[in-house]
C-alpha cells in the first residue's frame, strides 16, 4: 500500500468526519460577514487577517490532535497492513494539512477573492497555509507524545498562547526594559523567529503601515522587502514546519501502540 | 454751475484722452518694432504695455524699473540660459503676464529667480509658467502684489541644491491664489511675511513642505491642495494663522505629516481634510488653537499633540480609520477635546440626543509604547496589542487620564 492510498483513507475519513465542512462554513460565515458589514476594505481585510493569524492556527492545534486521538484504532488498523510507518504519518499529517487548507480557501481565500481580488488576498492565504502546516506539526508532535487527550489538548492551547500572546509580550517587554539601547536588529531578528509574527509583520508592511514605522519602518521594509530577508524568513517559515513534524513523525515511528 | 460741471468733465476727459495717448504698446517679435525684451523695455516708459509674441527669447539680468505691462502673447517663452535671474522688477506697479520662464541661473550665494520683486508695492504676476528654474517668483520686502493663476514645476533633486516656488521674504498683504506649484524645495515659503491671504493653490511633489511659514503673523490659507510632498506643511514660529478648507493629502513617509505646527499661538484650523498622511497634524508648542470640524481619515497618526501644548481646543472633528487617533508624550492632558467622532468609539446613546454617555479615550496604550519605544510599531495588528488597549481602555492606567472626550458624537456629521 502506498502513501497515495494511505492520504486517500485518512482524506475521506477526514471529511466524513464533519469537521471540515463546519470549519469551511464558519470561516465562510466569519469572512463574509466581515466584508458584508464593514464598510473599509482596509478594515475588514486587518478583521480577516487576525482570524488567518489566530483563530485558524489555534482551529488547527484543536482539531489536528483531536483528530489524531480519535483515529488511533483506525492508525492500529493501518499498521497492521504492510505499510511503513513513514508513510503512515505522512499520509495523515498531509490529508490534515491539505483538507484544512482546502477548508480555508473554501471559506476565507474564496470570498476574499471575489470582493477584493489583491496580492494582500494572495499574501494572506500564503500565510494561512504556511500556519496550517505548521501548527498541524505541532498538533501531531503533542498528540503522539502524550496519551491523555485532555492533557495533550491543554498543552496544544498552551502552545497557541505562546505564539500569538506571550512572544509578543516578550518583545514588548524587551522593548520598555532595553528602550535605551538600539533594537533595530534584535526586532528583525525577534519577529522572524515566530511565524505568527513573520507572517503578521509580512502583511502589515505589504499593507503600507511602513511609514508608521519611522526610521525603524525604513529599517523593516529594507529587510523584509529585499531579497535576502524574504528568503531567511521562508527559510524559517519552512523549518517551524519541518522541524515539528519531523519529531513527530519520530515519536510516532517509535510509539507503542 | 453747470458751465463749471462740464469744465470739469472735459478736463477729465482730457486727462484721459492724454493719458490714453501715453500708454504705448510696444510689440516684441517678429512683426514687432523689437526682437530683444530688454531693448522694448529700456525704450518703454511708464504705464506702457509690452506684448511678446510667439517665440524663444533669450533673457537674462532683465530689470524692469518702470510701471509697465509686460505680457506674453501664446508660446511666448523668456529663456534664461541659466545665467542670472531673468526678471528683476524693482518698480511698483508692474504686471508680468501669460509668460513662459525657463532655466534661470542656480547660485549658492544669491538666491537666482525667474522672477524677483524687489522691494515694491502692487505689483501683479499672473499666469505665467515657470520651469526648470533656481528659485521660481521671489518677492522680498514687497507689498499688495498679487500672484495668481501661475504654473510651476521644477525638477528639484536635493533639498541643497534647489529653491522654492513662491518666496515671500518680508512682504505684506500679498495675495497668493490659483497657483500650480510641484517639483520644488518648498511649494510656498514665508518668512517675516504678514497678513497674506493664500487660496487655492495646489502644491504637490515637492521636496520639502507644500507650505512653509516662519514668523508669519495674520496670514491664512484657504481652500488650497497639498498633497505628496517631503514633509507636508510645516507652520512654525507665528500666531494667528487661519488655516480653512485645505486638504492634506498623502504625505506619507517616515518623518513626514500633513500639518506641522510648531510654535504656533492662537490660530485656527477649520474644516481641513487629513487624508493618508503618517501623521495628519503634529502640534509642538501650539497655544489656544481651535481645531474644528476637520476630517482625518486614513492617517497612521491622526493628531499628535505633544505635551508643550496647551489650552487647544479639538471640537467637531471626525476621525475614521486611522491607526492611531491621538497620541502624546505626557500624562497630563492641557487640551479640550469634545463631540468629535471617532470610529473606533463603542459607547451608546441612550438618551438619544446624538452624543454617546460613555467617554472616550482617543489614546490607546499601545501609541504611548510605540512613542517611547519606536521598534515596537511592528507588534501593530498583534493579538496581544488588542487585548492591552481593551484591558486599558476599560481601566485606565498609563494613558493620559484627562485626555478623554466626554461627549463624543454618534453619528458621522456630513462630510
């Protein structure tokens, strides 16, 4: 049995599971609702952004473990079969990651395309795969590392809380207690370690808020807009998704089922 | 009586009859009695009319010392060969009209022009196009002119090495209106210049300001254009100012405002649209000026009032989709602000009178961190940001106590 065969059990399985579909129509709900009773694209497209950033990556974490926790018998079943675990696991982390995306372009890229047809929609649902990926890894790395469901979903939203509010919080409280010191490269460096942040910053600079920046924007746009910043960053985007699935998919190659 | 009454009349018209005979006018071209603008203006005298017909002429270190009319018929173009100044008008009275000017000389010394009023009264430039020249229309220590209806366009590269558009040096009364000015350090500059009146003009792509006033008292701007430039408009060291009607658009950039106000006492600015410019207005040291029944939308800062100002008042005003709507450097508030709108305003209105009962808070927690730590700005959009403006906005504490409109309005007044 090949990967191809694998994906296609855990793909339908997936969408039968309704999970999927209620995922696609609430972000449908959210973005055309968004768009509908705002009156400034601007506006409704920073509203949609936050959801991209916050809502889908924590959707992810949520339902990527829960997932992974539910099919454990059907994983057993799998296994049974003369099937390598690799391909078991990447069968499951690429049917995860591909149905959500579909889920979110179904319910969030779409709608967005047809009011407002821009690069920032284009650069959004870059960010919003990129963030999928990645939070199925570390979905998959905490769901095979502990066993205890309610345990591994209250490390999952432990883990959300880290990206989207504590490394905030950080470089905020970096900011006020070394004020006095230039922190130009520590910012650049600091917000492209956390792809939440890469892919917010990313998009806010697209959305022409440099100027607000000052000489630090200046600083900003040098980077994040020239080659070589685009590349270190998507360099880090693609090693917070590999890295995470990898040790997961070792946990996995070991677990004792 | 009567025989008196027609005495009169006739010498009137005798007088007219004279005068009439008097002003001259003296073609310049090719089917004129000159081919040279200088020559027709030596051989002219006072109260004659000078018509230059279609053509290029060279002009250079021309001074105008008589009461004459000096005007261009179509394409009739002055080319200074960036020499010296084209034109130096050192008589009252003189009009200068329909002119094309181009390539005046460029000096670090003097300040070269295409036009240069020196030191006169009533005098008139009117629809005259400048290019390509050092400075555009200079007028030092003049009075009453009138400069209406002229195109300037420079092609200015650094602030150094280029001069300004209009340039009133110690001047009064003079009208500025319906000029075109792009391309230049400064659109308009004023210094010691009083009791101006500047009305829609449009000043645009310029290096530095749109406008620039220095210890310019009484003058006011109405109704002029200014978008694009460096920095905008900066009104510095001067007292009451009427700025009215004027849009400010699209000074963007880093270092860059729509309306710089820097030392500036009793003033007013009323009915101004703010629109795309990093900071809408920046208020430095501004005493008792009334900032009424202005739209600033789509600014990253829309006011920044620093903590030297005091006793402004910031009534009527409506403020929609900007980053930040206020934002200061102090936690004492010396400043009314009242019934404005504010698009980011949650209150209700239950007694239905069009005011909200809450107040609000136009300075978010977060402005107050990016003013002391700049590099914070790219948290902006943040979850957490979010949350700490919310959490502040419910209980005060960092932000300025005072700083609140205590009547903000429901409804967006019409625009």
């Amino acid at each position: 049995m090949n990967l191809r065969k694998i994906f296609k059990y855990f793909f339908s399985d997936i969408i039968r599971s309704k999970w999927i579909p209620v995922y696609t129509v609430l972000l449908f709900a959210l973005t055309s609702g968004i768009i509908y009773f705002s009156r400034d694209g601007q506006k409704a497209f920073i509203s949609l952004l936050n959801i991209a950033l916050y809502l889908v990556p924590l959707l992810c974490l949520i339902f990527g473990s829960v997932y992974n926790y539910n099919s454990r018998e059907f994983v057993e079943m799998l296994l049974t079969q003369p099937v390598t675990r690799r391909s078991v696991f990447l069968g499951q982390y690429l049917s995860l990651g591909l149905s959500q995306t579909a889920g979110f372009v179904l319910g969030m890229i779409l709608p967005l395309f047809i009011y407002d047809f821009s690069i920032n929609a284009a650069l959004l649902l870059a960010a919003g795969i990129f963030l999928i990926f990645i939070f199925n890894g570390f979905a998959l790395l905490v769901s095979n590392m502990v066993n205890d469901k309610v345990k591994g979903v209250g490390i999952l939203i432990a883990v959300w809380l880290f990206f989207a509010v504590f490394y905030d919080g950080l470089m905020l409280f970096m900011f006020y207690y070394f004020a006095d010191y230039p922190l130009e490269k520590t910012t650049i460096i600091a917000s492209s370690l956390n792809p939440v942040d890469v892919a917010r910053t990313f998009i806010m600079l697209r959305l022409d808020m440099s100027a607000l920046f000052g000489y630090t924007g200046a600083v900003f746009k040098k980077y994040f807009g020239s080659g070589a910043g685009i590349y270190v960053s998507l360099l880090i985007l693609h090693l917070w998704m590999i890295v995470p699935s990898f040790f997961a998919s070792k946990k996995f190659k070991r677990k004792d089922f | 009586m009567s025989a008196l009454k027609a005495g009169i009349i006739l010498a009137a018209m005798c007088l007219m009859l004279f005068s009439e005979s008097r002003s001259a006018v003296i073609r310049v071209g090719m089917s004129g009695k000159f081919t040279d603008v200088a020559d027709a203006v030596n051989s002219a005298s006072d109260g004659d009319r000078i018509v230059i017909e279609k053509g290029i002429y060279f002009v250079s270190g021309l001074n105008i010392n008589k009461k004459i009319i000096l005007e261009g018929e179509q394409d009739a173009v002055l080319d200074g060969s960036f020499l010296k100044e084209i034109i130096t008008v050192t008589s009252d009275s003189v009009i200068i009209k329909n002119l094309t000017l181009r390539n005046s000389g460029t000096s670090y010394v003097s300040d070269l022009a295409a036009i240069r009023l020196e030191n006169v009264k009533h005098c008139a430039l009117e629809n005259n196009v400048v290019e390509n020249s050092f400075f555009a229309l200079y007028l030092s220590s003049s009075s009453d002119c009138k400069i209406s209806g002229n195109r300037i366009a420079g092609n200015s590269v650094s602030e150094s090495f280029s001069g300004n558009g209009i340039h009133l040096w110690k001047c009064s009364g003079v009208t500025i209106s319906d000029n075109t000015v792009s391309g230049m350090r400064d659109g308009i500059y004023l210094e010691f210049s009083t009791n101006g009146e500047i009305s829609g003009n449009t000043s645009f792509g310029n290096l530095r300001y749109g406008l620039h006033f220095m210890f310019s008292e009484g003058n006011s701007y109405t109704s002029n254009t200014f978008r694009n430039n460096g920095a905008g408009v900066a009104v510095m060291y001067t007292k009451k100012i009427t700025m009215n009607f004027n849009r400010f658009e699209d000074n963007w950039g880093a270092n860059s405002y729509g309306l710089l106000l820097k030392d500036i006492d009793n003033s007013l600015i009323y009915g101004n649209v703010f629109s795309g410019n990093t900071a809408g207005i920046y208020a430095e040291g501004t005493n008792r000026v009334n900032i009424l029944n202005n739209t600033f939308e789509k600014n990253g800062w829309a006011l920044k009032v620093l903590g030297n100002c005091y006793e402004d008042t910031i009534r009527y005003n409506r403020f929609s989709n900007n980053t930040f709507d206020v934002s200061t450097n102090t936690s004492k508030n010396a400043n009314l602000f009242l019934n404005n709108f504010w698009d980011k305003y949650k209150g209700y209105d239950l007694d239905n009178d069009k005011k909200g009962d809450v107040p609000y808070r136009p300075v978010s927690l977060f402005s107050l961190v990016v003013e002391r730590v700049p590099e914070a700005v790219v948290l902006t959009g943040s979850f957490l940001v979010e949350l700490l403006d919310a959490a502040e906005k419910i209980i005060p504490v960092f932000t300025p106590e005072t700083l609140v409109d205590n009547s903000p309005l429901i409804e967006e007044r019409g625009r």
